[in-house]
C-alpha cells in the first residue's frame, strides 16, 4: 500500500516537506514506533473520538493516553467516546485501521494537536499503511498544525 492519496494531496497543497520511512509491519503505535526506530514521544498518534455532534481526531505522542475528560473539557462536549472502527474505515478512505495518519485535516475531520509534539524537533506520522511512516522537522509539522488548536490533553500510561 501506499501513502493515502488525500493526504499526499494536502501535504502537497500546503508545500509540506517529509520524508517517507519503511519499516517492517507493526500492529499498533507503540510497536511502529519500534519497528520505524523512532522515539514513542515523537510519533503523532491519531485518536479517534466522537459523539452526537461528529467525529473529532486527538493527537497525541504515541507513549502518551489522551485525558478523555480533558479533551472533552477542552472542546466542550462530554459524551466522547472512541469512534467505531467501522465508522473509522469509512471516513478515512486509503488507509489501514489502525494507521491512521495524524492529519485529521485532509479528511475533514476536525483535528486537536497535544501540547507535548511541540517540544519535539523531529515528528514521525503514521503513513496510513502498518510499513511507513512520514518524517517532520519540527517546523513543518508546526506550520501544518499551526490552524489547529492545540492544548494540553494527554498523560503517560505510567503516572
């Protein structure tokens, strides 16, 4: 598989500038980021969120959890649960459950960025496949998620 077509659109739209990364294939955050060789706490993992008013995209470092109440608090609406994962597969044409690129934008879905990305200097995403992922310095990652909002939202699942 390749990098989804709508999100190589809107990266070139925006004059993005990444590099692709194959790594072998991985069934979750925590293990891409393993496999790609990559810090957990700089790969952006999409968490996706939704409720009677719509479907909404948390991302947070792959060695982070989202606060849901926190989140929830943020945004103003307190029935979010995790969407399903058909409605998932659905909105998010092209790409593998579970591999979910953090650029919730190019789908149209609203897209809320951790506070905690922005302390690193380099970003990985997930590809949209379980064999890539898309290598950000900090400051394309910071312009590409400049309009979202940001906030404080996550926690290690150790504290």
């Amino acid at each position: 598989m390749s990098i989804p077509a709508h999100l190589t659109k809107y990266l070139d739209q925006r004059g993005s500038h990444y590099e692709v990364h194959t790594h072998g294939h991985s069934r979750s955050s925590a293990e891409t980021a393993r496999s790609a060789n990559v810090p957990a706490g700089q790969l952006a993992k999409s968490v996706i969120l939704e409720d009677e008013t719509g479907v909404v995209m948390a991302v947070v470092p792959a060695d982070r959890m989202v606060l849901l109440g926190e989140f929830a608090r943020l945004l103003g609406r307190n029935k979010l649960r995790l969407a399903q994962e058909e409605r998932v597969a659905q909105l998010f044409e092209g790409c593998e459950p579970g591999a979910v690129p953090a650029v919730g934008m190019a789908w149209g879905v609203a897209t809320i960025v951790d506070d905690e990305l922005e302390s690193s200097d380099v970003v990985y995403l997930e590809g949209g496949d379980h064999e890539r992922v898309l290598r950000m310095s900090h400051e394309e990652f910071h312009a590409l998620m400049r309009a979202q909002p940001h906030g404080s939202f996550s926690r290690s699942p150790l504290h």
